[in-house]
C-alpha cells in the first residue's frame, strides 16, 4: 500500500475522534504486515489523563484481534481536523511501536496539501527500551 493511501486511511479516521477538550482531531492507519488496516483516532476524558491517542487506538484494536507484525502507521492531526502541519507521535505512542515494530517500521506524517514526512521508528525513538532487547 502506498504512503498517500494510509494517509488517506487516516485523515477518514481523524473524523471520528472525540475531541470536546482540546479540539485537536488526530487519526491514524496501522498497515498490518499482511495487509490489512486498522484505524485509530484520539479519544479525550474530562479527567484528562485517561485520553487515548490515536496510534494507540489503531495498535490495541489490532493487537486484540491477534495482529503482531506490522509495517507502517500514518498519522495525521490538527485542531478541529485542519491539517496545518506534521502531528508526530508522542513518547508514549512512540513505546507502544517499540513492543510491536521492528527498527525499519514506517511512520508515514500527513500534512498539508497531500505533502508528508517519513520516518523509521529507530530514527522517532533511538537508544530505546525493548523487552526484545533488555529483558531477555
Ligand atoms: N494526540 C494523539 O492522538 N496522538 C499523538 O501522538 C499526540 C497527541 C492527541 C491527544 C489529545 O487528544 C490531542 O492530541 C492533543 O494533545
């Protein structure tokens, strides 16, 4: 699957996020190793903390219906779904990726105009805590 194709996946998925705090739609497309999507959007609390982000969303929703590998994560957000810029995954998501994805996972970032920024999750999270590699 193309870049431009999970992007379009994601900004779809932008749309159902449930925002009534900060106002920042965010979504997110998680391209499975055998193919298949899985979408994902952030879903606020008044308690804030209890937020869930996007890329989480897509990842658990996978990893619940027995996905492990996966190949790549678009990602696109902005305040009341405008993109005005590259919305890059927070620490915490970047961790999640690291217990499923390898180093060369995709992380596919959706602006403006069709443009986007990719990068490895080795590049997004580098000198990172595995349990592949530091709880063996
Ligand atoms: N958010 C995401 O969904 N993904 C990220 O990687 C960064 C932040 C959400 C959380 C919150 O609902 C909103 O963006 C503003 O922080």
């Amino acid at each position: 699957m193309k870049p431009e194709e999970l992007i379009a996946l994601a900004v779809e998925a932008m749309g159902h996020a449930y925002v009534p705090y900060s106002g920042y739609k965010v979504g997110a497309a998680l391209l499975c190793a055998d193919g298949t999507v899985y979408q994902g959007c952030n879903i606020e609390n008044a308690s804030y903390t209890p937020t869930v982000c996007a890329e989480r969303t897509a990842f658990f929703k996978a990893v619940y219906d027995g996905k492990r590998d996966f190949s790549a994560i678009a990602v696109v957000g902005g305040k009341d779904g405008v993109l005005t810029g590259t919305f890059p995954p927070c620490g915490v998501c970047r961790q999640v990726m690291r217990e499923f994805c390898a180093d060369d996972f995709k992380v596919y970032m959706g602006g403006p105009g069709g443009s986007f920024e990719t990068r490895t999750l080795a590049e997004l999270l580098p000198f990172s805590f595995s349990a592949a590699e530091h709880m063996k």
